[in-house]
C-alpha cells in the first residue's frame, strides 16, 4: 500500500529538539504539497506545516517559528526539525498530501512526548 511512513519521535525533555522524517516512495512526491499534521491524546489531527514541491513552507500560527519543516524530492523525504519543545507538542505526527481529495490513507505517525 503506497503511504507515507513517519519517524523519528521520541521521548524528550521540554526545551529539547527533535527532527521528524517522512519516506514517501511511490506517492508522486516530488509534485504534490507536502504537510505534517499532529494529533494530541484526545483531540483532533490537526495541520502543522506544509511545504509546495519547490519548497515554499507555511506554519501553523500557534507554532511561533519553532519548527521548519523542508523537503528532499531527490529522496522523496521530507523533513520537520521541532525546536524548543513543550509538553503540549505532545502528540502523535503524521504527514500527508495537504490536498484532501488526493490524501492517502494515513500511516502509524511517530510519536513525540515532551516530558521532564
């Protein structure tokens, strides 16, 4: 099944950074707007970055420009580097076509926890 697959969460301590990946061989990748979204224990996913196949990203505003997130097309990867971490960055993240009408079904996500 063609989806993208999410990694690089951990367990860290607020203040931390972390960088997120996304693989997504086989999914047109290098054409489409890319977008990492989180989901939080009890809430909705919610959008958090997207960035257009020439790489131009737009952020969430509750992000206040703690996180970038970039693009590889060469290695159909993208990329979301989360800076000063908060306990309320604690969530589960996804990434996905931004488009809804050509979204593939989502993957397991990564899980971040901010935690001391």
């Amino acid at each position: 099944q063609v989806q993208f697959v999410e990694s690089g969460g951990g367990l860290v301590q607020p203040g931390d950074s972390l960088r997120l990946s996304c693989a997504a061989s086989g999914t047109q990748f290098r054409f489409v707007t890319v977008a990492w979204y989180r989901q939080a224990p009890g809430k909705q996913r919610v959008l958090v970055a997207s960035i257009t196949p020439d790489g131009s990203p737009d952020y969430s505003d509750y992000l206040k420009g703690r996180f970038t997130i970039s693009r590889d097309n060469a290695k159909e990867t993208a990329y979301l580097q989360m800076n000063s971490l908060k306990p309320e960055d604690t969530a589960v993240y996804y990434c996905n076509r931004e488009n809804e009408r050509i979204r593939l079904p989502w993957g397991q996500g990564t899980q971040v926890t901010v935690s001391s």
